[in-house]
C-alpha cells in the first residue's frame, strides 16, 4: 500500500480525509440512517481518494484490478517512483 501512496499529499490525503469519509464515517451514517449522508460521505471519501491518485500518478487501487482483470493497461505505481523500469 506505501508504494503506492509515495507522495506526500496522496499519503495523508487519504488518512485523513479520504478512507475515514469512505468507510467509518459512511458505516455511521447509515447505522444512523441518514442515508443520503452516507451516500455523499461515501462519494466524497473516494473522490479525495482519485485527487490523491492524480497527484501521484497512478491508478486507484480498485480502478487498477478492474483494468488487469480486463487485460486493460494500468499504473500499478506511479513512474516517477517505480525504480525497477529505470535505466542504470
């Protein structure tokens, strides 16, 4: 997952804000049964999620096992920090 999350602002983007808007807080509000809230926390927190991936440079993790299991190109880790394709 760190691999992944590099970059700063894609790292806490998702601690912070996005993960807890995407599952605690939308688990809440519909045990609450406010489901409207839920449905826009739950929006939210993966939108925050996609923000964070643009910066980096990579695909969602979600987006990224779509695409493989369709034999569809994606950016498992973002290029600036996938140090294996490289040259020496």
């Amino acid at each position: 997952w760190r691999l992944r999350h590099q970059l700063p602002f894609n790292f806490w983007i998702h601690v912070l804000l996005g993960i807890p808007l995407a599952y605690p807080v939308t688990i809440a509000f519909l045990v609450l049964q406010m489901w409207w809230w839920a449905l826009g926390s739950f929006l939210l927190g993966f939108f925050l999620q996609w923000v964070g991936h643009q910066a980096e440079g990579n695909d969602v993790g979600e987006w990224a096992g779509i695409k493989r299991l369709l034999g569809l190109p994606y950016v498992g880790i973002s290029p600036r920090w996938d140090t294996t394709s490289q040259e020496k």
